[in-house]
C-alpha cells in the first residue's frame, strides 16, 4: 500500500511537470496516432497473406516476416515518441523547458541507437511468441519455458524503459546503454523494482478505471441512440459507431497517461542516478536529492555520492 501511494504521489506530479510545460505530453499522444495508423498499414499485408495463402506453409512464413515488421515498426515508434518524452523531461528539469524542437533533433541523431534497441526488443518478443506457441515437450517443460521467456521480457521492457534515457540524454549506443543501465539496477534494485511496481499499479489502475467508465458510458449513450431510433438501421449504425468512438476516447486518454507516466519515472530514475555518478566520478562526498517528481515515489530517498 505504500508503494501504490508513493506510485500515486509520482503521477500527480509528473503530471504537474505535464501541466506546466505542454510540450512534455505531446510526444505520448505522437505516439498514439503514429502507433495507429502503422498497426492499420501493417495489417493489410498480413491479410492479404491470409486471404491469398491460407494456412499453408508459405502463408506462415509470410505471417511470421509481416508479424516479425510490424512489431518493429511498432516499437520504432513508440522508442522515437518515448525517447522525445524523456528528453523533454530532461530539458524541464535541467534547464526548466522542454523543447520539441530540441527533442526532435536528438532522436534524429540517435535514430540508429533506437533501431538497434527496437531489434532487440523484436527478438524478445518473438522469442516470448515462439515460446507461447511451442507444442513440444511436456506441459511441465512448456509452462517453465513460457515463464522463463515471460521474465525475460519483462526484464528487458524494463531495462529499455531505462535504455532510452541513456540514449537520448548522453549519446551512449546499445552496448554502453545496457552497461549503464547495469550499474544503475545493480546498485539500485530493490528500490527500483519496488518503486516501479507502485508506479505501475497506479497506472494499471487508471487504465481498468477508464476502460470500465468508457464501456458503461459508451454502452449507456449508445443503446440510447438505438433505443430513441426504434432499432432503425440508421439508429443502429449511429448508436454503436458513437458507443465505440466514447470507450476509444476514454482506452486512449488512459494509454497517453500509462504512456507519459512510465516514461517520466524512469527518466526521473535515470537522471537521479546520472547526478549520482557523476558526483561520485569527481570524488565528491555529498548527498544527491532525485528530482522532485521521483521523490514522491521514493520517499524523498537520496543517493550517496561517497
């Protein structure tokens, strides 16, 4: 229950950061949109594969390389959009103003590094597929190789988290990133994984919150419409196009706030432990305060710089 308060505490004020300066909150809702309409044109070729192939072994092998593109393609752009966010962060907190521009530019300049991180979390995630697919062995076998990759993934989705923020704020490529990133969860992980459980019950709750009111409501509105028309075709086709546009509107208000908190603690995480290696490299014995939103989570815990 702490930790959910404290995950709590971290919303309410990366969320202030969000309010203060807008421009931190427009990368997630990029995202979104962008997200969208590359799922939508990578669904056509995975359709047309099933529409002319079937389920023939050529038709797999198509289904597998268009999955395999889409994933990619997938996690570019969310990579490219979370990248930004932190950056943005970043410049808030260290110059206090994030800048689009700025954030643009440097994604740009480490558009490779992402490529290289989005690879590499496309292989976790065929990986993890592979493993749910697998009809091989005894069930014993198959449910510890499922959990095995299941870790695996969540592991490295966490350490992406914290990969971007070293991509983007000191240029480091994908080998020096996951050494960073290991010193940081090596001499931190107690505190970051249960810090990062609260932040992401917070958000998980959010998101179920929403989902349920935007199905009610949509339902409520929707069935309103038909039942006002008479069960008319026209009613109909309204009622349900209006029902599901509201329970969209409220999965998407939820995805922009899972979506922007995330990224904002962990690039809180990142700079605060960045602040701290850098005091201890100059040989400074001195305690470094994390940023006031990741304070909240930690309990205004500080790094020791000795």
């Amino acid at each position: 229950m702490q930790s959910f308060s404290r995950g709590w505490a971290f919303l309410q004020q990366a969320w202030q950061m969000a309010f203060k300066d807008k421009d931190l909150i427009k990368p997630s809702i990029f995202a979104l949109i962008a997200g969208t309409i590359v799922s939508v044109i990578g669904v056509i070729p995975i359709v047309g594969a099933a529409i002319f192939f079937g389920d023939s072994q050529f038709g797999n092998i198509l289904y597998f390389v268009f999955g395999a593109i889409l994933v990619f393609a997938q996690f570019i752009v969310s990579y490219i959009f979370s990248g930004m966010t932190a950056y943005l962060i970043y410049g808030y907190l260290a110059e206090g103003d994030g800048r689009l521009d700025k954030a643009w530019a440097i994604v740009q300049r480490d558009f490779f590094d992402i490529l290289t991180l989005a690879a590499a979390s496309t292989a976790v995630n065929l990986l993890r597929s592979a493993a749910q697919r697998n009809r091989r062995g005894g069930a014993l076998v198959r449910g510890a190789a499922r959990a095995a990759t299941g870790l695996f993934e969540t592991l490295w989705t966490e350490a992406a988290y914290l990969i971007l923020p070293a991509m983007v704020i000191d240029d480091l490529n994908l080998k020096g990133s996951l050494e960073r990133v290991w010193k940081i969860t090596r001499e931190n992980f107690l505190l970051i994984g249960i810090s990062t459980v609260g932040v992401r019950w917070v958000t998980g709750l959010i998101g179920f919150v929403f989902g349920v009111v935007g199905a009610l409501l949509g339902f409520a509105i929707g069935y309103g419409v038909i039942a006002v028309s008479g069960g008319e075709t026209v009613g109909l086709v309204i009622g349900i196009g209006l029902g599901a546009l509201i329970f969209f509107m409220f999965i998407t208000v939820a995805s922009v706030i899972g979506s922007y908190t995330g990224t904002a603690y962990h690039t809180c995480l990142y700079i605060w432990a960045r602040y701290v290696e850098i005091a201890r490299a100059a040989g400074k014995s001195v305690k470094i305060a994390a940023p006031a939103p990741l304070a909240a989570v930690l309990g205004n815990t500080v790094g020791n710089a000795a």
